[in-house]
C-alpha cells in the first residue's frame, strides 16, 4: 500500500468514525495540546477528560500554571498516577515562561529540551497545534503500525523503535496533518485494540500483514515479563488532640515525588521511640489496620497504616515546607497521593 492510500483510508475512516469532540481539540493552542498529550500518557482518554477539564480551568494558560505551586498542581493531578510528567510539566511550564516568553517553541529539538516531552509529544504539538508535518508514535500508533508491517520483537527495544518510527514518517501524509495524527490515534486505540482488535472495522485490514497471517495477538512482542518486587511500609496515622494528622511532604524525586505523605517509620524500629527520638513525642500506639495495597508499574508496595495518638507535647514537629498538622476534615489544594487520600478518609470518618 503507497503511503498515499494509506493516509486516504485513515483519512476517510476518522471522518466517518473518529473522535472530533474532546476537549482538546477546541481551541488546539500548543499549550492545550501539550497538557492532553501529557495526560494521555499512560491513561485512557475517558479517565483524562475530566481530569484535562479541570485543570484547565484552574490553569488556562502557561502563565498561570508556571506561576502555581506545585502543590496545587499535584493536587489537580491526584488519582492519575505518574507523578513525575505534574512536576515535569509544572518545570517545563516555568522554563518556557522564563526563557520563550511565556510561548511554547514551535520546534521540535527545542521542545524535546523540556522536561518530559519526547519525540512523539514534540510532534503532536506541533502538529495539532500548529499544522506542521510531524510523525508521532504513541502506545496506540506504535501497536497499530507493528501489526500492519509485522514488526517483529518489543517496540522497547532500539531496532524496533527505530522501524515503527520510520513506518511512522513514510505514512504521515503532508496534507491534514492534525486529522491524520488524531485519525491514527483513535484507530489504534478505538479499532486496533491490545486484545481483541475489531479487524473487522479497519480500514487497513486489507493490507495489514499480522491480520493476513491471523497473528494480530502476536505484535508488537510484550515487554518482557518479570515478577514485580513488594515492598512493605508502616504509615504513621499521629492525630493530635485536636483529631490533626501529621504529614511530611516527600523528597522532590521518587515515588510520589512532592507530594505529602503519613511519616513512614522503619520496620525494625520501635514506633514510639522513634517519636520519641525524632521529634520529641509522646505517643501512644494503636492496632494496625489492614494491609493497603498499591500498585506501580515495577513494584507492589503494601502499606501498613498504624494509628497513634499524641499524649504529650507538640515537640519538634514545627509546620513549615516539610511537615504540616493536617485537618482530614477540610481538604486543601496540598497534593497527596491517592492511598494517603483513602487512608485521610477514613480518619475523617473517625470523628
């Protein structure tokens, strides 16, 4: 099939079938463009439309989202995981507003300088934003063009990458850029499915190499498959007299980077001598609760809430960019990751 007939048939099945109405595709500027594509990252788009509309309208520009603390920008984005592309996108956004007046670049090398944008969100930008010809090659577009040229092996892996990005460029068509990059997206997510594809209803099965050999569930090769490692913490749950809760913001990298967290204290270590030691608490120390469990893409990390109760003094604990007396009855705009929102839940229930 020329690269011709298969943009045509693209083409003419996203004008038939396609998505047209997402909130993105209103007003496509660079900039609500690159907070969709961020969001897309490894979530559905019926999960990112609502997260995408409210951030917008807490941050409708770069501007106002360069000038937000953080916090309030990992609060918009709890529940989505991923933590790292919030404060990717919360630095980038202050470096375009420091160093490109407050305007994305409409360059694909200066734009992959910013944190957290890759080649493939480079070219959605400036394609669906600014009409230039640019290949893209998300999860969708990357199973859809390894199915249809039978792509042998894992696109993780370097040779593969660099096959599908040269079937990405041969096909992307020079006119209806913006059409034809939202038109394969939503074909391979809506019709070239991971399981089960609707071959059925594709435009290209005709031609597609892994649909004539009846092997669509064999490409691409899956990662390969390793057991995910568990890690076991113990949550502190310290309530003050008040029915306050203590919270620590995590380091800025890692896992919930920024965010604010219960005190994790140490398997071995005995919970009210650490208080003790740490911040000069006296404490007294409940049952812990269930095993929370909580999933990552390369671990498993199962949470032990114990519950505690000042009985002394405030101690060391001052309130400050490190540590704050959380009310788990009056939410604020601090962003805390999803189980410690759960855990926040049930101790508002408590009282």
């Amino acid at each position: 099939m020329t690269p011709d007939e298969f943009g045509r048939r693209v083409l003419d099945w996203f004008d038939a079938h396609g998505r047209k109405r997402l909130p993105w595709k209103e007003n496509p500027t660079p900039y609500r463009v690159w907070v969709s594509e961020i969001m897309l990252q490894q979530t559905q788009v019926a999960t990112a439309i609502p997260y995408y509309e409210r951030f917008m309208a807490r941050f409708p520009d770069l501007t106002t989202l360069a000038d937000a603390k953080l916090d309030e920008v990992l609060r918009l984005w709890a529940g989505l995981g991923y933590y790292a592309r919030a404060r990717h996108m919360h630095e980038a956004a202050r470096i375009v507003r420091d160093r490109h007046g407050g305007e994305m670049p409409l360059d694909s090398a200066a734009l992959q300088g910013l944190p957290g944008i890759g080649r493939s969100t480079a070219g959605a930008i400036l394609t669906l934003a600014a009409g230039q010809r640019q290949p893209i090659l998300d999860g969708n577009v990357k199973r859809l063009l390894a199915r249809f040229a039978a792509v042998e092996g894992w696109p993780g892996q370097a040779r593969v990458l660099a096959t599908l990005w040269e079937l990405a460029e041969r096909y992307t068509p020079a006119e209806r850029v913006a059409d034809y990059t939202q038109a394969i997206m939503d074909l391979g997510a809506m019709v070239c499915a991971p399981r089960r594809p609707h071959c059925n209803q594709c435009p290209l099965a005709a031609n597609c190499a892994a649909h004539a050999q009846g092997r669509e569930s064999d490409y691409p090769k899956p990662k390969p498959r390793r057991d995910l490692p568990v890690r076991v913490t113990r949550m502190l749950l310290l309530r003050g007299a008040e029915g306050e809760v203590l919270l620590e913001r995590r380091p800025p990298v890692g896992v919930w980077g920024g965010l604010w967290s219960f005190p994790e204290c140490p398997p071995e270590m005995d919970i009210a001598a650490w208080c003790r030691e740490r911040w000069g608490l006296e404490v007294t120390v409940g049952t812990p609760w269930s095993v929370l469990r909580h999933g990552f893409s390369h671990f498993r990390l199962d949470i032990i809430p114990v519950p505690a109760t000042v009985t002394g003094s405030a101690g060391t604990v001052m309130e400050g960019e490190r540590f704050v007396w959380y009310n788990p009855r009056h939410i604020d705009d601090r962003g805390v990751a999803a189980p410690v929102r759960r855990l926040l839940a049930v101790l508002a229930s408590e009282r």
